[in-house]
C-alpha cells in the first residue's frame, strides 16, 4: 500500500440540528502489524471561517455592481431604463426572486410599482399600494430606517399586500430612497422561500438606494434647467447670458430679432461689441462695479442694429452666482422702446 497517498475532502453535511456545516476531512491509509488496511484521519468543522470567505465573495460581488449600475447612472441613461437595471441588479446579487422599485404619490398616501424583477409585465406602472402603515415599504418610509422581514406572514408589524402575497413573497428587505424629507419611494427585495437577510444585504441595498435616488436627483435638476432655459429662450424680451468677463455665451432667439446678429455672431463677442455710445470703457467699468457688488444695472440707452439702424432699448444686467456665492455669470436683459 502506498501510504504517500493523502485524501482530502472539503464539502458540506446537514447537522442532527439541521444546520448545515462546513467540514474538511484528511485521512491517509497504512498497514497494521496484522497486516490489515486501515485509514487514520481527521476531521474538522470549518463553518466560520467557510462562512468568512463566503461573506466576503458576496460582500466583493455586492460593491462590483454597485459600481457598475453607478456607472450606467452617470451615463445619464433613462430614469426608466436606470430602474429596470437596479431591479435586475438586486435580484441577481442577491438572488432573490422579486425586486421592486416604488414611487411615493405627491400626497403620500399610496406606492406605485415603476420597476421591478420578477414580477408580471403587466402590473408594472398598475400595482399600487395603499394604506402605507400596514405593508413593509410604508413602514421603511415611516422609520426611515431598513426594513428587513423573516417571514411576512407572521410579521406583526404589516398586513400582507394581497400583491406580494400573490407573487409568494416571504421573506424581504425594503429601503427608502431618497432623503427622508423628501423620498422618492422605496427599493424591496424578496424571497419565495424562507431566508434571513444579514445587514450586509441591507447595506447593498442601501447603496443600490443611492445610486437611484442621486441619478432621480440629477433627473429633476435637468428637468428644471430645461424648463428655465425653455423660459428664457421663448421670452420675448432678448437675453444674453455671458462669462464674468462679459464674453457672451448665449443669446435667446428674440436677441436675434432684435439685433439682426445670428446666435453664432453674438457668441464669444462681448456685451458691448455693437453698443453706439462713448466712454464705453468707463462704462463697462460702472456696470461691471455695480453688478459684482450684488446690484442690478439698469439704464435706456440707444444701440445699433446689424443693419446700422439706431433704437433705443432699456437695458437690465444682473449677476448670476455660483455655488459659493460668487458671480460667474452676467445676464443682460433687453426690450426694444
């Protein structure tokens, strides 16, 4: 008998308790005096440290695609095509059979499913969840903390969501998105069988919550930059927005009527390119002095169009601040009198 030989074995067994343990086993066969075969070995219970790298791998997996939906966030992509990634993400990381995304009414009274894995087409955009005190995702909104439900039927915090309990939901996480003050709605996760969710599940989904809530956040301030730049190019006074140094940068179109320049010519040029006045140094100086200590320059005066005619217009220039408070840019006002 070769005694060099040396088995090893790594697996799992069920516990008489019925806890599954990891074990490694060694064992290494020899001859007895007798002249019999027999093995001498060992074996021992590697749960702990097993679990140790499990947790770890899932931790790793759980930040790479945290990091990969972040990177299709900034990627300006859809709202909608955004959300139905995030549900797609959760169930796989975390291998559960239903995710959600739900949206908070302007009353905060009632959840609709937006987005989700695992659930039919057709209640997406129609699910909706009334009487937020009973159901996990209106308990996360009032706590403003994680949820995270063992067995939803015997939870004596909620009544079951006759939605959830037709998709066989039982156990689950449900987080808020978006500042408290303020939320979007609310990201849920849930199992058709029973598990107990760790904090480390919690936390990928608080960080899956973030991501969404700051991608729903950039969302709305282009919306509302895109409504006052809608405002500004379709008022019918003429508007040129220009750097600190006075270098215009933009021109709505009533500019363009009033001045007969096109977009194109006025950019780069400086405010006072095509005024018809004197000391205009001087007069830059003045402007400049009062719209950069915080006031509003305001004056008639006349001006010359592209085709040389002379008009008098009345004339309002502001600053703009930036984040910190200071101007960066100058906003000039015009109506033809």
């Amino acid at each position: 008998m070769d005694t060099a030989i040396n088995e090893e074995v790594l697996g799992r067994i069920r516990h008489r308790d019925g806890t599954i343990k990891w074990i490694y086993m060694s064992a290494q066969p020899h001859r007895r005096d007798d002249g019999a075969s027999v093995w001498d070995g060992v074996t021992l219970d590697i749960s702990d440290r097993k679990l140790a790298e499990l947790e770890l791998g899932a931790r790793a997996r759980q930040q790479a695609a945290v990091v990969a939906l972040g990177q299709r966030a900034l990627a300006m992509e859809a709202l909608s095509v955004l959300f139905d990634a995030a549900a797609e993400t959760v169930a796989r990381t975390l291998g559960v059979a239903l995710a959600s995304i739900l949206e908070l009414d302007s009353q905060r009274e009632t959840l609709r499913l937006v987005a989700g894995h695992g659930w039919p087409e057709s209640a997406i955009g129609k699910t909706t969840f009334p009487n937020l005190e009973a159901i996990p995702a209106g308990y996360a909104l009032k706590t403003r903390r994680p949820v995270i439900i063992t067995d939803l039927a015997h939870d004596s915090r909620f009544r079951v969501p006759a939605a959830l309990k037709a998709q066989g939901a039982v156990s689950g996480l449900s987080i808020v998105i978006g500042p408290p003050e303020r939320p979007f709605g609310t990201l849920s996760a849930f199992t058709r069988t029973h598990r107990e969710f760790s904090v480390q599940d919690a936390d990928f989904l608080r960080a899956v919550a973030n991501v969404l809530a700051a991608a729903i956040e950039r969302a709305h301030t282009e919306q509302e930059r895109w409504k006052l730049s809608s405002v500004v190019e379709q008022s019918p006074n003429a508007i040129a927005i220009a750097d600190a140094e006075g270098s215009i940068e933009y021109a709505n179109h009533a500019l363009e009527a009033m001045m007969g320049f096109s977009r194109e010519e006025f950019v780069g040029k400086h405010t006072l390119q095509w005024a018809n006045r004197r000391s205009r140094d001087e007069r830059s100086r003045m402007i400049r002095d009062t719209v950069f200590s915080g006031g509003i320059w305001r004056e008639d005066h006349q001006d010359r169009k592209k085709n040389g005619e002379v008009f008098w217009c009345r004339e309002m220039i502001l600053g703009i601040k930036d984040s910190v408070g200071r101007i960066a840019n100058v906003t000039t006002i015009r109506e033809d009198v």
